[in-house]
C-alpha cells in the first residue's frame, strides 16, 4: 500500500498504487499545476511592483498606485494566462491542458499583483507605503516557503533570489519614481 500525495498537498491512500504510480502522479501534479500556480505568483508579485511603487512614489496619492496595480494585475494576468496556454499543447511535453495551465498562470499572477495594491486602499501614503512593503516581504517568504516545499530548493536560497529580484524592480521603481 503507498501513500500519494494529490491535490495542494493532500495525502490519499490507494491500495493499488505501486511506487512508480506515485512518483507518476506527484511528477504530473508538480508539472501541471504547481510549477504553472508558481510562474503565476512569481511573475505577479514581481511584475507588477514597478508601475505600482513609481505610480504611489511619484504622486504620492496611494489611490493611484491602487488603479495601477489593479491594472497591472488584471493586464498581467490575462497575459500570462495566454502565455503559458500557448506555450505547449501539452501533447508532447506532458505539462497537461493548455487551458488549465493557462488558467492556473493567469490567476497566480492576478493574485501575486494585487496581494501588495490592496494596501493602497488606505489613504494615508505612509501608512500605506509601509504596509505594502510589509505585505511584498509576505510574498516573498511565502514564495520561498513554496518554492523550498513543492521543488526541495534551500529556503534561504529561494528567499534570496525572489528578494533580489524584488530589490531590483523597487529600486529601478523608486528611481523612476524619485527623478521624473
């Protein structure tokens, strides 16, 4: 009898799985739903801090910042949802439905960008600015959280790389922001 793992980490017993059953099984959900669910979180919570924090920096109205992360996430969403449906069919590569995958993608990425414009809803810039940027750490530990669980990456290497990546883009935001 073997344990296999399905769905967001539930653990399912079935008397007839046979261990290369399992690791079939684990592979294809690896594969075709979180490495599709990871490209989404990632790209949207990356993505999308450039026009967010140069919009609030540069106008200091955190409405605006709110407009354009909305924007940008729905903008990023769609096409990422097409991106990675029009990737691959599926067929020979073995990633699963062009659609589902697609779908999986657009909405980690919706998710990943309006996590941190949700804050600019409070009206007062400060609060606002120091509350999104306590909101981006919480995706990026949770990136790496999910990064270190589903694909055995060192949590401290994942924490720094996505940290990189988002120092990056904020920095570039926060000049654009500061010198136009």
């Amino acid at each position: 009898m073997v344990w296999q793992r399905s769905g967001w980490g539930d653990v399912h017993h079935h008397k007839f799985d046979t261990p290369s059953n399992v690791e079939s099984h684990e592979h294809h959900f690896l594969l075709q739903r979180v490495q599709p669910a990871m490209i989404g979180l990632i790209d949207g919570s990356l993505s999308t801090l450039a026009p967010i924090f140069s919009v609030v920096l540069i106008s200091h109205k955190p409405l605006y910042a709110f407009v354009a992360g909305l924007a940008t996430s729905f903008g990023a969403g769609v096409s990422m949802a097409f991106s990675e449906g029009l990737s691959d069919t599926g067929e020979l590569t073995g990633r699963g439905s062009p659609l589902v995958r697609g779908g999986i993608t657009g909405a980690g990425t919706f998710i990943g960008g309006i996590l941190h414009s949700l804050p600019f809803l409070i009206p007062n810039y400060h609060a606002a600015l120091i509350t999104a940027f306590g909101v981006v750490a919480f995706e990026l530990i949770a990136l790496a959280a999910l990064r270190s669980k589903f694909f055995d990456t060192s949590f401290g290497t994942s924490l720094a790389a996505v940290s990189l990546a988002g120092a990056i883009i904020v920095a570039i935001s926060a000049l654009l922001g500061a010198t136009v």
